[in-house]
C-alpha cells in the first residue's frame, strides 16, 4: 500500500517576485528536475524531481507571492509516495528535497548578486 509522505516551507525572501521566477528554472535544470505543469500569471508550478534507488520521484509544488516590490513570500511543498517497504529508506526525503530547492536557488540568487 503507498501513501504520500509531506513536508512544506514557506520563506520570506529579499528579492523581487520577478527575479525568483526568472531563477526557479536554472535551479530545477541544476537539480535535474522536469517542469510538469506552469502557470505564469500565478507563479505557480508542479515540478516532478528525480527518484533515487530505492526511492519513488517526489511532486514538488512551488508558488511565489508577491509581498512588495523587493520581498517575495516562496512556498514549497513535496509529496513522496512511499509503501511499507521503501517507507524507512525514504524517511526524510520529502523535507531532503525540500532543502534541496531552497539551498540550490539561494545559490543561484546570491551569485546573480554578486555579479
């Protein structure tokens, strides 16, 4: 029997709504993860990420809003589907993928500012 296992986050970042977006690809593309479903006027995406041995591809839904011309509000939040054999080996994995995105655009977005 599967089930999902879920873990969310939701960040107050100090860049412009616009610039996140413009970034959430190259973050994706470096994480290896397929774009499923987009919706640019919401700034709203379903991504599916990568699976691992062992280990089932997690939804990852992302969603920007705007709070003011220099602060966005960033919500993630991953689905696993897990069964009772896969269930300890993916303990973790959702907030794992979590953390992931979050560490890979903050990259992103600290070197776009240095330049």
């Amino acid at each position: 029997m599967a089930y999902l296992r879920e873990a969310e986050e939701n960040l107050e970042v100090s860049y412009p709504i616009g610039e996140i977006w413009e970034t959430i690809p190259k973050a994706l593309e470096e994480l290896k993860w397929k774009v499923e479903e987009i919706d640019e006027a919401n700034h709203k995406l379903k991504v599916k990420t990568r699976g691992a041995l062992m280990s089932f591809p997690s939804a990852a839904y992302i969603e920007l809003l705007k709070i003011d011309e220099k602060t966005t509000k960033l919500k993630i939040k991953v689905e696993t589907p897990v069964t009772t054999i896969t269930s300890v080996l993916d303990f973790g994995r959702s907030n794992e993928r979590v953390s992931q995105f979050v560490v890979a655009l903050a990259r992103l977005m600290e070197k776009k500012h240095q330049q």
